[in-house]
C-alpha cells in the first residue's frame, strides 16, 4: 500500500495501525531534518535523543495533518519535527 492510500485509509477510521505504518514510512524524514539540525545543536546533547524529540514531533505531525489544506506532509512534518526538537 502506498502512502497515499494510507492516508486515505487513516483519514476515514483513524485507525492505529495504519498511523503506525504512515510513521514507519516518514521516519527518513526525521534523520535528513535532525541531519540539517546538527551543527546548531548543543553539543551535549545526545544523537538518540534528539532522534527521539523528533519521532515525537512526527507522531504529532501525522495525528493533526489534513491533507486537504494543500500542504505538503513533508513541510508540515518538518515544522513539528523541529518544533519537537
């Protein structure tokens, strides 16, 4: 099932499962966003970490986002992603 579908199949029934799947699929974006991140973090802060802030703001990101509002997931995704860091 591709993410579009997903989507549409989370959009309906909000089904945990199906979050669950979508999250797994977008995990890529939280290392390029914590990539980009690095330089301006702290140093003692810890990689595992900040890997975690941003898997919380992703969780974030798919539970609020509605894709009829013309955005993107992924620039959505990547404000709350940054936002959770």
């Amino acid at each position: 099932m591709d993410r579009e579908q997903l989507w549409t199949l989370y959009q309906s029934n909000k089904d945990a499962d199906v979050r669950d799947r979508l999250i797994e699929s977008y995990l890529v974006l939280v290392k390029k966003v914590v990539g980009r991140m690095t330089l301006k973090l702290p140093p003692h802060w810890d990689h595992e970490d900040v890997i975690s802030f941003g898997v919380i703001g992703l969780i974030e990101a798919v539970e609020r986002f509605s894709p009829g509002r013309g955005v993107k997931f992924e620039t959505f995704a990547s404000i709350r992603i940054k936002g959770a860091i």
